[in-house]
C-alpha cells in the first residue's frame, strides 16, 4: 500500500536542530564522574572557558538577535536525533502521566476511594481519562517517530558524513549511562553500541586502517560509567596539556598498540562482558601480526566488564583469553559502590508513604549498568530473575581474579592518608578504598592482589585517576618487561 506524501516538510528546517542542538551542548566534552553527576574541576581558567560555552548554548532572551550560537550548536546535532529526542519525549511524557495518575490513586486511597486493576491507576470516568491522555500520547510519538523516519533521509547531506564532536559524544555517553538500557530495549539512534576503536574512530578489523601502528602488543582501554573512550585522551586548555595520557604513554615507552573500548554503560555489565568477550576473539583472530600479549587497563565500571569478560571467555574456551597476560583496574568498584546503594534506600523511603510512592518511579530511572554496581555484579546469575530496585543484600556469586592473569590495582583517595572514614566510605570520592584494592570482611570475597601490585594514589580523585603523571609512572614500572609482574 503505497504511503501518503509527506506533509509539512518545510517545517523541518535547520532552526528545528538548532534546538534540538541545545540537548547535546550543555555539557563539558571531558570528565562525566562514575556517578553522572559533578565533577570537581580545578582551575579558575577552565571554569570560565565552560561558562563561556554554556551562556553561548543558552537561549537568548526575547528580542535580542544571536548569529553565532545557532551555528556552533548546529555541529553537535544529527538529523537522526531529532527521531531519538522524540521518542524520549513520548517516553517521558507517559512516564509524567503515570506519576501524576499515581499521585491522584493515592489521595483518592486515602480517602476510602476503590482504586483501578492495576495498582497506582485510578478507576472509572478519572482512569478512562488517564487511558485516553496515555493512549493519545502513544499514538502521538509513533505519528511523530514514522514521520521523522521517513523525513531523516531527506535531512542528511548525501555528500557529508557527520562526526561527533567531543562535546556531543560525551553527552551521549552520559545518556547511555543513564537510560542506556531503555534506549537499547526502544531501538532508540542515540544507543551506543559496542566498539572497538583506534584513535577515536571505529575499528574495522576486517579492513585494517593503513596508518595502523600493529604490534604484538595489544593495549586495551575500557572506561567507566557515563564516559567514552575519548575521555582516556589528555586534556587541553589555554594550549597546555592538562595531565598524563595513559595510552600515548604506555604505546612511546613500552610499544603497545593502544585500543580503546566504547559501549552502552547502562547495559548490564554481564550483558557488556558477553559481547566484549566476543570481539576480542574477533580482534586476535584478525590481529595483523601475531600477537604475544593483551593487557588490559580498566577505570572503574571498565574493571567489572572486563573480568566478566574473562569469566565467561574461560567457560567458553576462547582463544583470546590465553593471550590475555596483564590487567590493572584503576578504581574498580569490584564490590560496590556506596552511591547506588544510597539510591536504592531512597527507593525505600519514597516508598513508605502514599503520597510519595509514585515518585519512585523517578528513582528508577537509573539504568542496569548503574544498579549493577551496587554491589559489583559481573555475571548474568547475579541479576536475571531479579527485581533490580528490590533491596537485597550482596548475594552474588563470588568470582575471583583470572587465573594466570598479573592483575594490579590502583585506588585512589582525596584525603592525605588513609582513615577509616577514607577507607569505608570516602576513598576517592565515589569508590571506597577497599572496593577498590578488593578486600572484603568474607574472605570468600576477597581479591587476591599481591602487595606489590596494589597502590594508593593519595590525594588523588576518581577522575583525576584517568590523567595522573604519577599512576602513569606506576603502570610503566608495573608492565615493563623486566619489572617481573
């Protein structure tokens, strides 16, 4: 049946992505914390250059007349997210809809009122009005997302392919982390799918880049919750270098081949441990020279997708994994993070009264990946068949180090020296010391880190982690060949 003629084109025109613009532009390019939340940034000048930026992304005031603005926000959109920030929008809308839909049940309980089937919906002509504004809203989004759909084509440039700037692809890592998971489950544009990559573009294995540096040493960097793969890169501002590149670092002095990892954060960690298994087998069979080491070097969340990772490349005999000879987790969570469990108590206080039960569903909006690291989860066993937001406690099966791997450990710490405080809660400002070198009160728990292949990078944040000089030394000290890990 042959579709009807496209109507209201004109309306589409490049002011329509200009505000769509403003979604991708109002935060920094560098440094989401593990938490997607604020970041400590030191230095006046850089605090000044982003609140430049951010009064150059926001609306001008009725009257006045910007030229500048719209054309800087335009570089950081895709036409195709215009279809990605729709369907958000329907998501979100209904999800308004059935928050205040609850809100209305829970007076109409209080006051001796039947409620609808379902809990949290309300019954009679007041339910048949929220089924009538919630089905009203669906078939809204799905007019909106068909017509886009077939629009998309006629906005993209044939000639041009567009490249995320790093601002834009560092608020889509924070969006992945966040809903990552939904975005995945709704075929939404803006999922990040899971690739290996070779300074900053995607890597074709199949078709090798010709400036590709191959060598028989394969360096791989995994970030963390609500990063990208870009953010491992030293820092510029006022034209200086902010910091230590890790990966340009290890390459020029030992001569690895660094590969950087990007994925979707808010998949379960299993989930990214499956498929980051799978395409490293990929990445040794089509490796160009043969290859006699792959090291590791993980922050944060990247640690707990590794050892997944390996757990299930040993269960399935991958060859990859005889290949796999060194790992250092920079700020592993390896046994949870105290952020996440404080979200799922507020689960648990919202809960507790009538009136504010509803706006749990606010609470909820945290995606797989960050409730998976409430206690650390790493395998599918730890999860499947289980209410995510239930408050439990750390019942996960116990996985231990990669047998045969050197493993090494890097924890940072704000303060001077250690404490309890320091140790237990603080660390380095989102993982707990211990979390992070892997003890545990079970010892079943546990981490096997020698001595000698744990430090303590005081003074130190969980981001400052990615750039400091001095954890630079330590891995260089750590993976030389005659340092006899």
């Amino acid at each position: 049946m042959p579709q009807p003629p496209l109507q209201g084109v004109g309306v589409f025109t490049p002011k329509l992505l200009q505000r769509a613009a403003a979604i991708l532009v109002v935060l920094p390019p560098h440094g989401f914390a593990d938490s997607c939340g604020v970041q400590r940034v030191a230095g006046s000048q850089l605090r000044r250059h982003q609140a430049r930026e951010l009064k150059a992304a926001a609306p001008a005031p009725i009257g006045t007349m910007t030229r500048r603005a719209p054309k800087n926000l335009l570089k950081h959109v895709h036409p195709s997210d215009l279809r990605a920030v729709a369907q958000l929008a329907t998501q979100a809308a209904s999800g308004v809809i059935r928050i205040t839909e609850g809100v209305h049940q829970s007076i109409w309980h209080l006051l001796g009122a039947p409620g609808g089937r379902v809990p949290g919906q309300t019954a009679g002509i007041t339910g048949l009005v929220y089924r009538s504004i919630q089905g009203s809203t669906q078939l809204l989004g799905k007019g909106a997302d068909a017509l886009l759909a077939r629009l998309q084509p006629l906005l993209e440039s044939p000639e041009a392919v567009l490249s995320g700037t790093p601002r834009r692809e560092a608020v889509l890592a924070a969006l992945n982390g966040v809903v990552g998971d939904r975005l995945a489950a709704s075929d939404n544009p803006l999922t990040t799918p899971m690739t290996l990559r070779y300074q900053g573009e995607s890597l074709n294995l199949r078709a090798l880049p010709a400036d590709l540096a191959a060598s028989g040493k394969v360096l791989l960097l995994i970030h963390g919750l609500c990063m990208n793969d870009l953010q491992w890169h030293t820092r510029h501002a006022g034209g200086l270098a902010q910091g230590a590149d890790h990966g340009a670092a290890l390459a020029a002095q030992l001569g690895y081949t660094p590969i950087h990892l990007r994925y979707n954060t808010g998949l379960h960690i299993s989930q990214n441990g499956h498929e980051l298994a799978r395409q490293l087998e990929q990445l040794i069979a089509l490796w160009p020279v043969p290859l006699n080491e792959l090291t590791v070097l993980a922050h944060s969340m990247g640690g707990l997708v590794i050892r997944s990772a390996a757990y299930y490349a040993r269960r399935e005999s991958m060859h990859w994994r005889s290949h796999l000879k060194n790992i250092v987790f920079l700020g592993t969570p390896h046994h949870g993070a105290p952020l996440e469990r404080a979200g799922n108590w507020l689960d648990i206080i919202l809960g507790r009264t009538p009136l504010s039960a509803p706006f749990v569903r606010l609470t909820r909006l945290r995606s797989a990946g960050i409730t998976d690291l409430r206690y650390g989860y790493v395998l599918d066993v730890d999860w499947q068949g289980q209410d995510l937001f239930r408050p439990r406690s750390a019942s996960r099966e116990a996985v231990p180090l990669p047998r045969g791997v050197a493993c090494f450990a890097v924890a940072g710490i704000t303060a001077a020296r250690r404490g309890a405080l320091a140790d237990h809660l603080v660390g380095d400002g989102l993982v707990p010391l211990n979390s992070a070198l892997g003890q545990h009160s079970d010892a079943r728990r546990s981490l096997a880190f020698p001595e000698a292949s744990k430090w303590i990078a005081h003074r130190t944040s969980h981001m400052a982690l990615l750039h400091s000089p001095a954890v630079t030394r330590q891995l260089v000290q750590w993976l030389a060949p005659d340092s006899g890990s």
